[in-house]
C-alpha cells in the first residue's frame, strides 16, 4: 500500500528543479554513491516501488472495456437489430418453440466478437514484443560496475553515464561534464545543442537555461557525462508535458485507410442492393402476413452483414504484425507496423558504406617500407594469412622484413585495441577496428607474443582531429629500460615529423629520394582505394623530454606505410544485385574518399568500373537543378557531411521516389527521420539514430535491409491476397441472393408457381457461411508463403491502390461464378427451373448452401496468386490447409447433426449429393485456372510485375 502511495505520488508530482542544488546534496537526497551507483537490490526496490520509468498518459483499457468495444461496430449494431427483428417474428408466431433465428444470430454476434477481441489482442502482444525489442537503453553504474540496461528500468538515483549518441533516459542532475553538449530541441524548442555545466545555478531559470541538468527525451551530440537520476516517468519534464496532451489516437496507415474507404463504399453499395432485394422480394412475392415480411426484412439485414468484411481490420493488424515479428527473426526490426507497407515500396535505397556494405572489419592489405612492397593475404578479423613479396627484398631474411616488424608492431603499440578469441572461436576486437588491423597482421607474422614481452606502455599522447595522429611511450626491456616514443598517423603529416628512415636495420636520412619515394608509395596506396596510416618512432635520450607532451613527435625515425581495406562484405553485393532485379537503386553515400568509395561500389556492383563519386564540397557547388540532374544519375556520394544526406534524401523524395536510407551516428538523424524508411544500425547506432529510424538492423548487414525489403513486398501480396479472397467471397453471396430472388423462376424456386416467398438463402446460413470461412482462411493466407517471386517487379508506386481495378475485375467474376454455381446446384435438385429435380426445397437449399461454402474454400487456393496456378506451391501453407480442414467439419456438422438442422434449415446429404457439391463448387476453381492461363498466355501480368 505504502508502495502504490509513492507511485501515485511520484506520478502525480511537478518535477523539482535540481540545478539549484549542489550536486553531492542531490546524490546524497537520493541515497546514491556517484562513484558506485546503486546496488541492484535497492535498484529492484526502487523499481518496484516507484514503477518503471514509463510514460502514461492514459491508464490502459480495461478487459471489459476492449470486449465491449467489439460491439461498437454498426454491422454489429445491424446484426443485433436482426435479433429484435428475429424475435418480434417470434411472438408474431405465437412464440411456438425456441427462437431459434435469434439465438443462431446471437451465437454468431458472440463468436464474431471472440474471435475479433483475440484477434485484436494477439495483435497487440505482438506489437508490445516489438516495443520491448527496440527499448531505448542506458549506460549507469550498479555496484560499482559500468552496466547497460534498458531506460524503462531506470530508478531515482541511479547514476546515468552519458557519452555521444545516447538518448538521455530520464532527468537527471550532472555530477560531472566533460564537454557535454545536448540536444534538447524536443523539450525546449532551442535549435542549438545546449554546452552543459554541473555547476550551481544561484536563481531559478527557465528550462533551455538549466546546464546542470539533463532531461529524459534529449540527446547527446558532444563529449561525456555523470548525472545522478532525479526524475522518472511521469516525473519528468516531458511527464509534465504528457500531463497536459490528451491521449491521442494513432494515425491509420495508408492500406488501413484504403480498406476502411473500400469497407465504407462496400457496406454501402451492399446496404442498397440489400434494400433493392427486399424491395424486390416483396413487390415479387406474395406476402401471406407479418411473418413474411419479418423473414424479408431479417434475410436483407443479414445479407447486408455478411457482404461486408467486418474483420478486416483485426485481420490486417494481426498480419502485419505476425509479418514484422517474422522479419524481426531475420535481425530487421520494424519499429511500427506502417513501415511495413512503406518499405515494400523502396525504390531507392541509400546506404552507408563501413559496416553495412562492407565487414567493418579493417584489414591491411599492403605494406610500403624503403626495401620492398607487400601484400597480405586473408581478410577480417581471423588472422590466418601471410605476407606475400610484390617488390624489393622480402622473404624471412632480407631487409624488408626487419622494416615489416617495425611497422606492424609499431601500429600496434601505438593504439589501444585489443584482439582476442571467444570460447567459441570466434575472433572479436575492442576499440578502434583500424588499430585491430595492426594486431591481426602481428599475429599473422607470428610477432606478437615477442613484442607484448619486450615493450610496456607508459605514457600515451591521445589521438586528436588536429593532429592526425597517435603516441604511446614505451620501455623496451631488451635494452635496458630505454625509452622509446611510438607513432602512428596519417602520412603526410607524419613524414613532416620525420628526419630518419629505416632501412633495414639501419636508420639513414630521410632525404628528398628517400621522402619521394615514401609519397609515392602513399599515393600508390590511394590510388587503389586503401586507407593509409604511417608508422614511426624515436628513441629518447634524455628522461626529461617526457615532460614534453607533444614535443616528443619530432625527429621521428620513418618505418613504412600500410594501406588498409574494410572489405566488402559478399553477402551484400549478392544482395544489391537482387535489389537492381527488383528495380531498386541501390546509392552508396559516405564520409571516405572518394576513390575508396568508387572501388568498393564498383566490387558490389552499385556502379561500373571507372564511376566516378561525386563529394560534399561538388555538392555544394551545384545550383538546385543541377543537383537535381546529378542525383538522378550518380550513385556514389564521397567525403559527404550528414546535411548531404539530408539534401538527397529531399531530392530523391522531389523526384516521387520512396527512399530508405541507412545511418548510425548522431548527425545522421535528420535524414532518418526525413526517409520514408530510416534505418538504424543495431550494433554501431547511437540510441539517437535508433529512435529517430523506422527501422533498425540488429547485424548492421546490407543484405538484411532486401531481405526486409522482400518480407514486406511479401506482407503486401498477403494482404492482397486475402482482400481479393474476402471481397470475392463476399460479393458471391451478395449475387447468389440478389440473383436467386431476380430469377427465381428461371431455376424452380418460385415455388413451384404458387408466388410464395422463397429465399436461396436464409438470413442463419448467411451469417453461418461468413463466420466459417471468412477469419480463418483469411488469417492463413495472411501469413502465406510466398507463391509469387516479389521481387520480380520494380516497387510499388506510392499512389497505388491495394485493390485496383484488375482485382476488382477479378472479385467480381468469382463471385459471379460462386453465385451462379450455387443456384445451379440448387436448381439440379428443384423441380423446374433449367434441369428437373426432384427434391425438397429445404434440400436443394442445403445443397446450395454447401456448394456456396465450398466455393469459397476453394476460392483460398485461387486467392494466392493472380497469375500462379492454384496448383502451383499447394501445400506450402499447413495453416491454409487446417483452416479448410477445420471449415470442411464444421459444414459437415451443420448438415448432418439433427440439433443444427433445426438452426440453420439444413437437411442431411447423400454422399452423390455432397460430391455433387463439391463438383460445383470446384468451377470456381476450374473457372480461374483458365482465367490465369490465358492471362500467362497473352501476358496479362498485374500492374508493375515483370513477365518472366
């Protein structure tokens, strides 16, 4: 009790303004340590205690309220008016027996609600799961230790670790900043990210003006933080705000609103013909008293209910759903279920190169010292390979090797990776995959274990921007203790620090043959598309030049330069050429060199050999349309800043593309969120870039974006297929009414001359074939296997409709034959009509019934395709076949149990009766092969869909 009193209290609460107290009273208010944090005990506690770190602006919807609201719907309202219509025929009648209309009515009102509130609930479930799967998270420290957690486990007092590219979890009150800068646009509206202070603010200010604290829904552009967590929840800044909003539905997706539009224009044309039906039947019927015209009025509601798909929308949110799960298991994670459409409809795709289209796995390649050129073989993180001579004097004794050692070894002390084998095998570094590059190539030298026993770090002078480069100060233990600084950095500046050069195991001057040939080398490396880095050193004569910082870089001895390659990854060029197939682009934009980007595009096949890449400074050169020229053409973007991305991403869009675009720093937001599809990298991507992106990649790999691409392309054609099913299957039982009233006596059920109203159907069976095989089979075909090759064809337009006029077309002609095929049926038992029978009209109307149910179990099989065979991957869906299987029995059961006789009008079937059924039925079958065959014959092929 205690416990709910301070939840309610924390939630309810105005946030306190922290900044104007001192920072070790806040921690000590919150009974926190800043240098250990909290133990996970007290961290359980204060979770339970004050809840999860969670917005709420509503309190969630109650079970009762969610089944009731499975009413709400007006076919709902109309099957209920069917009911009261049911019973006031009842007592008309003298209540003899049960009224059993009414209660079948009801049964199939109960079950329609069951089945759309599970429906509905496994929908939900399976977007919570997804939500769980792409939680923000936080870096804090619990007992003592620097652990990560998801942020709606933050408590108070925890004490947050913030670095660039983390999304602040909660409010919280800095303890330390170095060089902290936040975006807090969200919160404040100031466009500039905010320089943060953990000092005391002496007099209240505004919000924007707040630098010792940080708040929950900002994020980090710039440098690091400590922060102790005083608010969480609704006991934040932005709680206060969500106090404020009144809970807001979510927007419908396009295809939601396209079948909510088709739903409306449907229910109406259908609510017409259900009037011009009952028009008809009473103007062509004799009426014998009220009886009659409650059947006539019962018969129009339940038809008008039965031609409309009200389940639709549960269906297309459980589908959806179930299909973004699925891609989720392929590591592409959807965030929202609207994504799913837009991303089958990519047809650009723009996409970082490190680590997404290559392994980000960078190796050296080659090494360039005064003796000889190198090339090493093997590629990543694995270090098996050799070192292959390509010029001067290699193998295992000549100069170049001792000049090989230096290098690599040098590369290696001068960085702060490290390279170690999992128990699993598997070889992973930590840090910078540059500097691993150095420490695979030592072991692949076999040189490591030696250099780790000779030299021991003392001092390190950090790499910065300015500098390019790196120095690490190390004893050498083979010589005494002597001192020696290690560099490493890019090689024209490093060669203006250097006056030596080794060759062999000489040092001589490094002149200007000397420095030539170096540059040389350098610009041999560049040519081929390699990253560069020098490596030098210098021994220290004297202890007191340490106190010289950067000082030290100068005199250096020169050992070599090594061209490094992140190598494409092979499954991505596979990926990209099943992308071109499907008329997607495939744009390659990226922060490296120009050269570096054109090699590696034209290996994945983005471009042709000799392509040049256009960089951001081209870019900027360029007036509005002749950028827009520009982008219609070049595929390869180099040296670009994150404002490039975003003028592309304008542009493509201007130019009525869909575009996805990839991204996983900071900067890279913007664009994210202004893509039809942004896309965050799992592994690399900054918790900003996550929550700005639809869409994120748990293993940062190209080839996941197409296969996401073809899931929902896949999705897409599901969804087609159950609409085209549905709306068929609907509109055969419209017509078969509509039809068997018109011409009754064409097929003998006028009865038999006498003018008494006869129906084809009665209002039970109606309501009977719609519960049946309407959610069940739908349901299965949404989560059909692909029978269509989906990329095959270039993207959807965005303007395209999900039911276009060629599915319309197609609707109507099944259902016409559904319809025509079942009072046929009937007709072959009636006496009369087109072919003498001899049966009883309740016969030959259980004859029609069945055969209409059948139809529409075999019209699933037509569904699956528009241009396939239905025979073509028959058994591929198991869920399909036990949806039929399950319809088939329950359609045996209301024919031949006594007790559902009586409910539903039906009489038991001789077996020739039932395959007579089942003969008639299968013509629609029969019916859309020939349909299919000649559309393959002449090439008739679907909107956007590239003829094989």
């Amino acid at each position: 009790m205690k416990g709910e009193e301070s939840r309610r209290e924390l939630v309810s609460a105005t946030p306190d303004d922290y900044s104007l107290r001192a920072t070790e009273e806040v921690v000590n208010h919150f009974a926190s340590d800043s240098q250990r944090g909290l133990t996970s005990t007290e961290a359980a506690k204060r979770l339970l205690e004050y809840g999860g770190n969670e917005l709420r602006a509503v309190a969630p919807i109650p079970l009762w309220r969610r089944l009731l609201s499975q009413f709400q719907d007006p076919l709902v309202h109309l099957l209920l008016g069917a009911i009261v219509i049911a019973l006031i025929a009842w007592v008309i009648d003298g209540r003899e027996g049960w009224p059993i209309d009414a209660i079948v009515i009801l049964m199939v009102v109960l079950a329609n609600a069951t089945i759309g509130f599970v429906q509905e609930a496994r929908a939900a479930d399976a977007v919570a799961a997804l939500a769980r799967m792409t939680a923000a998270s936080s870096s804090v420290l619990r007992d003592g230790e620097r652990t990560r957690i998801p942020s709606g486990e933050l408590v108070p007092g925890d004490i947050l670790l913030l670095e660039e590219g983390d999304a602040v979890g909660a409010d919280g009150r800095l303890i330390s900043t170095a060089n902290l800068r936040v975006q807090e646009a969200s919160l404040t509206g100031e466009s500039e990210a905010v320089l943060k202070d953990a000092a005391v603010l002496q007099s209240p200010s505004p919000l924007a003006e707040r630098f010792g604290m940080v708040f929950r829904g900002t994020a980090v552009v710039q440098g690091t933080g400590r922060a102790v967590v005083t608010g969480t929840g609704m006991r934040t800044e932005i709680g206060a705000i969500a106090h404020m909003l009144d809970a807001s539905k979510e927007d419908a997706t396009p295809l939601q609103k396209e079948v909510e539009r088709v739903g409306r224009a449907l229910g109406t044309a259908v609510v017409a013909i259900a009037v011009i039906v009952v028009a008809t039947v009473l103007l062509l019927s004799d009426i014998d008293g009220p009886s009659d015209v409650i059947s006539v009025l019962l018969m129009g509601v339940s038809l008008a209910v039965a031609a409309v798909p009200e389940g639709l929308p549960a269906i297309l949110s459980l589908v959806l759903a179930i299909g973004v799960q699925r891609m989720a298991k392929r590591n592409a994670v959807v965030k929202t279920l609207s994504s799913v459409e837009t991303l089958g409809s990519a047809s650009v795709i723009c996409s970082d190169k490190t680590g997404t289209l290559t392994r980000s796995e960078m190796t050296i390649e080659r090494i360039m010292t005064a003796s000889g050129n190198s090339r090493f073989t093997g590629v990543g993180y694995v270090p098996i390979g050799k070192l292959e001579v390509e010029s001067g004097e290699g193998g295992p004794q000549g100069p170049a090797r001792a000049e090989q050692i230096v290098v690599l070894s040098g590369g290696s002390m001068a960085g702060n990776a490290a390279l170690r084998q999992t128990e699993n095998g598997v070889w992973e570094i930590q840090g910078d995959p540059t500097e691993a590059a150095f420490l695979v190539g030592e072991r692949k030298l076999g040189i490591d274990d030696r250099r780790k026993q000779r030299f021991e770090r003392v001092a390190e002078i950090p790499f910065t921007s300015d500098r390019k480069m790196m120095s690490t100060i190390e004893l050498d233990h083979e010589h005494g203790g002597q001192r020696i600084v290690v560099t490493k950095g890019a090689p024209d500046v490093l060669m203006t620090h250097c006056t030596s050069i080794r060759v062999g195991m000489d040092v001589v001057p490094f002149d200007a043959g000397q420095r030539a040939r170096a540059i040389a080398d350098v610009e041999r490396l560049s040519d081929e598309a390699l990253r560069t880095l020098a490596v030098a050193y210098r021994p220290l004569m004297d202890v007191d030049e340490l106190e010289e910082g950067e000082g030290l870089e100068r005199d250096l001895i020169f050992a070599g330069t090594v061209g490094i390659i992140d190598p494409p990854r092979k499954e991505a060029a596979v990926a990209i050429s099943e992308a071109r197939r499907a008329g997607i682009r495939v744009i390659m934009i990226t922060g490296d060199h120009p050269r570096t980007a054109s090699r590696i595009a034209a290996q994945l096949g983005i471009v042709d050999d000799g392509a040049r890449a256009l960089t951001g400074a081209e870019l900027d050169a360029m007036d509005e349309t002749t950028f827009a020229a520009a982008i219609r053409t070049v595929s390869v973007y180099a040296r670009v800043a994150p404002v490039h991305k975003l003028r592309i991403v304008d542009a493509l869009q201007a130019d009525g593309n869909v575009v996805a675009m990839t991204g996983d720093g900071v900067n890279d937001a913007p664009a994210l969120k202004a893509a039809d599809i942004g896309i965050a990298m799992g592994i690399n991507g900054t918790e900003v870039t996550k929550e700005a992106a639809r869409m994120i990649l748990a293993d940062d790999n190209f080839a996941t974006i197409v296969d996401a691409v073809r899931e929902g392309r896949a999705i897409f054609e599901n969804i087609r297929k159950f609409l085209r099913y549905l709306l068929s299957s609907n509109i055969g039982e419209v017509l078969t009414v509509f039809l068997g009233v018109i011409g009754a006596g064409v097929i003998g059920l006028d009865g038999a001359g006498s003018g008494e109203l006869v129906l084809p159907l009665l209002a039970t069976q109606i309501l009977w074939i719609n519960l049946i095989t309407d959610s069940g089979p739908a349901l299965a075909m949404g989560i059909d296997p692909q029978t269509d090759d989906a990329m095959a064809r270039p993207p959807r337009k965005s303007d395209e409709h999900a039911i276009d006029a060629r599915m319309w077309r197609s609707v109507a002609e099944i259902g016409l034959v559904m319809a025509l095929a079942t009072l046929l049926t009937m007709d072959i038992h009636l006496p009369g009509g087109l072919i003498e029978g001899t049966q009883s009209l309740e016969q030959a109307r259980t004859a029609g019934f069945t055969a209409l149910v059948f139809a529409q179990l075999f019209n699933c099989f037509n569904a699956r395709s528009e241009t396939r065979s239905a025979f073509s991957h028959l058994f591929t869906n198991k869920w399909l076949w036990a949806a039929v299987g399950f319809s088939v029995i329950l359609q045996i059961t209301v024919v031949n149990l006594s007790i559902l006789n009586t409910a539903f009008g039906t009489l038991p079937l001789s077996l020739d009766q039932w395959l007579l059924c089942i003969a008639m039925s299968s013509s629609v079958l029969w019916f859309s092969e020939i349909r299919k065959w000649i559309g393959r014959r002449y090439n008739e092929s679907p909107p956007n869909v590239v003829a094989a």
